[in-house]
C-alpha cells in the first residue's frame, strides 16, 4: 500500500520539528510547504541527509507549490506568523487568518479527504476559519491547544512533586490562550488525583503557569514563541490518526451545543482515529468549572466574528 504522507503548510520552527519528529519516528512521508522560495528545500533536504544517521527511509519534500502536497492523509496548517513582542493581537489575527484560509483552501483543493490539523494561533480562531475555508464535514477539522496546555500542566505537576512523568495525567480544556480551563481534578499521578497529593496554594500556581505557559516561553526566547513542545504534540495528534489508534486527547472541536455552547471550535478531550474526531466527551463539570469553559468559549466567539469580518473587509 502508498505510504501514509502528512503534508505541513509552513516549515517554520513548529512545522519543520514536527516534520523531523514524524519522519524520524517512521510515521508517514512528509511534505513541506512554505511560501518562502527554497527555505522547505532546504530544510526538505537538511531532514534527508540525517536519515543515513537516524537510519529510516521516509521521503521528506520541500515545496512552494500546492500540487506537491496531493493526496495527503492529514494536513497540518503551521504556517502564519508566531506571537513576539511588539505585534498586537488584532495584527496577529488579521495576518494569520488570511494565511490559514489561503493555505486550508489550497490544502484541501489536492487532497479532498484529508484530515486537518490547525497549530496557527490564535488557535480556536484559525481552526474556524481553517473549517469554513476547507469547507469540509466538522468532524475532519481540528486544532492543537489541549494536548499542549495539558504538557506543560503535567511537565509542572512533576516538577513540583518530582515524579517521574511517566505517571501523569493531566487534562485542560476551554480555549488555547489565558482563559484556558486546567482541570486538577482530572489530573492525576497514576490514578491519584493532585489535590490529594499538594495543597490548594501550589496547583493554583501551577495552573496559572500553565495558563501563561506560552507567554513564558516567549518572555524568555524573545525572537520566537514554543516549538518543540507544540511539534511533540501535533505528532501524538497526527499518530492517534494515522494508526487510528483512539488516543483520548484534548483538541479544539467543533462545539454541537456541549455545555450549551455552540457553533466555535473549543477544546475538549477527543478521540482521534481514521475518521479525525470520532467522539467529544462531555465531562462531568462542576459550576466553577463549567462557567470557565463557557466564559473562554465566548471570548472565542467574539474573536471569530471579528476574525471573518476582518476578513470580509479585505477582500
Ligand atoms: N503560506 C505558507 N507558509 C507561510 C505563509 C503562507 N501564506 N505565510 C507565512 N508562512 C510561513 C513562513 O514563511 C514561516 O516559515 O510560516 C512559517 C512560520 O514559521 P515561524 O515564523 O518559524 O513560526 P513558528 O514558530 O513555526 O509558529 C507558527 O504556530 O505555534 C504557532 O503561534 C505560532 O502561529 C504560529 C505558528
């Protein structure tokens, strides 16, 4: 049977980690494709040249033309420009969603059946427009926030306890950005919910890192927002599918009235299979909890509207 291939719109920093990540891990060929002339080249060819080391056969292309990326499994959109400082978020907005609905049309125009992965922030925002662009059943469209909200939670629940990893869980929901919905309850080491485990003072600060996870990284690297982090996750996402394998993991889905929301993409836990999103579990809330979920959904809302309008007045 052809190889499973993954196509990544934008071999920026993220695109171009998860290229690395999902070649090196034998998961499927990959096509990079940039706007930039010769850059997914370069770095198509850079990939390639470590395979005699990595010692995998996976073909890695680079590209500037839309037709290379046919017949892809799963389209990946990391293209857009990441936040920095001095760019606010209007311009953010207004750039990335032209950029996400140019590349989603043109994506989806080769490859009809493909399942679509959104990384471009404001994430629930581009994932809406990325549906409405690629025009394509809800199900197949969805955007990456939760599995990386709920690293970061797990990576400082283990720093705080020192446990090892390999025993955390941690689920957070609601929006990619402030108002993000960290569930401590749901978050356990092996079973054992935190609060059981640290008092109340220390998961708060350790959900408010979380919230600004993103924010630290940029606060730190200056030039560049998070990469390795987010590629990681877009990988276990892009495996769940490849390999069907029904991993349960957070994503921002299209909302058919959960919680009473409806009609935006917001992140809840997903199972991910051949089909891209094959379940959204609605989880028991509390009304803390739920009443934050709602209130980051209507933050994304207005954004949307805003989004397309801005949208409208450009063309
Ligand atoms: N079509 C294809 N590629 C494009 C387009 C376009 N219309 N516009 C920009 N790009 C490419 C850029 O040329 C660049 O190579 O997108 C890439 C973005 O890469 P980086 O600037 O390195 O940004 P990165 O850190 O990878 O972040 C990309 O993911 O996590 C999010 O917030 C982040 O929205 C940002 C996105």
């Amino acid at each position: 049977s052809p190889s499973n291939r993954v196509s990544i719109i934008g071999a920026g920093k993220v695109g171009s980690t998860l290229a690395q990540r999902i070649a090196e891990k034998n998961l499927a060929d990959v096509v990079l494709l940039d706007i930039v002339e010769g850059w997914p080249q370069g770095v198509a060819l850079d990939l390639m040249e470590a395979r005699g080391v990595e010692r995998h056969d996976r073909q890695i292309v680079g590209t500037n033309d839309y037709t290379d990326t046919a017949n892809s499994n799963i389209i990946v959109i990391a293209a857009g420009v990441p936040r920095k400082p001095g760019i606010n978020r209007e311009d953010l907005i207004k750039i990335n969603a032209r950029i996400v609905t140019e590349a989603s049309k043109q994506a989806i125009e080769h490859s009809p059946e493909a399942i679509l992965i959104v990384i471009t922030n404001p994430l629930d925002i581009m994932t809406y427009l990325a549906w409405e662009a690629a025009d394509v059943p809800k199900h197949r469209v969805m955007g990456m926030g939760g599995v990386l909200d709920s690293a970061r939670f797990q990576t400082f629940i283990g720093m705080e306890l020192g446990v090892s990893n390999a025993e955390i869980n941690a689920t957070v929901i609601g929006s990619h950005g402030d108002l993000m919905v960290p569930l401590p309850r749901y978050s356990t080491v092996n079973g054992i919910p935190i609060n059981q485990l640290m008092d109340a003072g220390a998961i708060d600060r350790l959900v408010q890192r979380t919230r600004h996870g993103g924010e630290e990284i940029v606060g730190l690297m200056k030039i560049s927002s998070a990469y390795f982090a987010p590629a990681s996750s877009a990988c276990l996402m892009v495996e769940s599918i490849l390999f069907n394998q029904s991993r349960l993991l957070p994503c921002s889905v299209y909302l058919h009235g959960e919680y009473g929301v409806q009609d935006i993409f917001l992140g809840l836990p997903c199972r991910l299979g051949y089909q891209g999103v094959e379940q959204v579990v609605e989880l028991e809330l509390s009304d803390t909890e739920r009443a934050a979920f709602i209130e980051s959904g209507k933050l994304v809302a207005q954004n949307i509207e805003e989004a397309r309008a801005m949208l409208k007045t450009a063309s």
